[in-house]
C-alpha cells in the first residue's frame, strides 16, 4: 500500500503577517486544493493524509467536498514544527503501508509521473526526493553580505516534494532526528543521519512551491496551461 502525506499545518510567514497561503487562490482554487487532487488523481496513491493545524478540519472537510476529492482520507493535527507534523502523519499510517509519499500542501504543480518515479525509486533504494539540477551560479556568504566562495554548480541540486520513503526507513530516520533533538529542512536530511541513501528523481515539468506572493502569477500559469514545458 502507498500512502501520501500533505503537510499542511504552516502558515507560511514569508506570505506575509495574517495570510495562509495554502488557502490563496490560484487558477480558480486555493493552492492546497490543487495539491490535494494532484494526490487524489493519481493511481499509484492509495490514500492521503493530510496534516493540518487544530481548528482547520472543517475547512479542509470543506475542500474535499466542493473539489470532489474522493480517495480515502483522514486529517492529523500537525506539531510545532515541520518534522513534527511528517511524524504525526506517520503514526497515522495504517499498519499495511509500504511506501510513504511526503508532499508539501503549497506545491500544487506535482506530476503523476513525478510521483510514481519518486515512489519506484523508493521501493529500490529506500528514499526518493523529486530535485532538480541547479542552473544558476550559487555562492556563499558568511555574514549575509559579502561573497565568501563559489560553490561548484555541477554537484548541486535543488530538493522538492515528494519525498518518498518505505516507511520503516524514514520512521528509523525521524526517530534519530528526535532523540537527537534536531531539527531537519526536509525529510531527506534525517536520511543522512542513518546513511541511508537518498535517490534523487529529475521531473520534465516544472514543481514549484508557493512562499512568496510573487510565486502566484507564475503558478497560475503553470496550472492553466499558459506556458508550455517538457
């Protein structure tokens, strides 16, 4: 069984002060109703949960029911942090899961074929993270102001959502970041704890997340078919 879990319990802070940007539309629907379909369409996901903050369910039972989304699902009450709500999720899975599927709620661009190549390359090696190759010349400041080095583009790549993992390997991974009293920008970071080898999966659309308002009009397109890729 293959299992997706939206994390969806942030607000967002970078949108700006009151603003949850899961919930902003975008080509006519808010952004984490179109990450919740992406998840919902595709075949190779059985179920979905999706984390959100205390208080928020009936808003996302509200979503399910105007959108038509249909595929088992359940909603969990997020943590404090990013790597709480995934652990929340994942003590929420049935006993019959295999693989686990980690998705952001504000990256509604997500492929079906994106998605199954994360889960197949989690099923050979462990974990998956959807990335792509850095483009542009990347350096390194210490104070924020100053250039202090050049990083070498050519080993770099920019990590997205999904992650995918069989799920004893990142329940095993999220157990070391919390014994250890960590905190990880992504579930792939907790795999490099254990060793555990992380598959990076190139997509041909892009899979942008929405942080900042700027983000919206490019989406938009995107989700309307306004710019042609691949």
């Amino acid at each position: 069984m293959v299992s997706c879990i939206i994390v969806a319990a942030g607000k967002g802070t970078r949108m700006g002060p009151n603003i949850d940007k899961l919930f902003l539309e975008v080509a006519g629907r808010p952004v984490v109703a179109h990450t919740w379909q992406r998840f919902a369409e595709a075949k190779c996901i059985d179920e979905i949960i999706v984390v959100v903050r205390d208080g928020m369910q009936g808003a996302f039972q509200e979503l399910a029911e105007q959108y038509g989304l249909k595929k088992p699902f359940r909603f969990v009450v997020g943590g404090a942090e990013r790597q709480d709500s995934v652990w929340n999720g994942l003590e929420a899975l049935l006993a019959t899961t295999e693989i686990v599927a980690i998705q952001d709620g504000a990256r509604p661009c997500t492929s079906e074929a994106i998605i199954n190549a994360t889960i197949e390359a989690a099923r050979e090696v462990g974990a998956a993270v959807a990335a792509q190759p850095v483009t542009d010349t990347i350096k390194e400041s210490t104070d924020g102001k100053l250039v202090s080095r050049t990083l070498e583009r050519a080993k770099l790549w920019a990590v997205q959502t999904p992650q995918t993992f069989r799920v004893e390997v990142i329940r095993r991974a999220l157990s070391m970041v919390r014994e250890k009293g960590l905190q990880v920008t992504d579930d792939t970071a907790a795999c490099e704890l254990i060793g555990q080898p992380v598959r990076l999966v190139s997509g041909s659309t892009p899979n942008p997340k929405v942080t900042v308002p700027a983000d919206l009009p490019y989406i938009g397109l995107l989700l309307k078919g306004a710019i042609q890729v691949g």
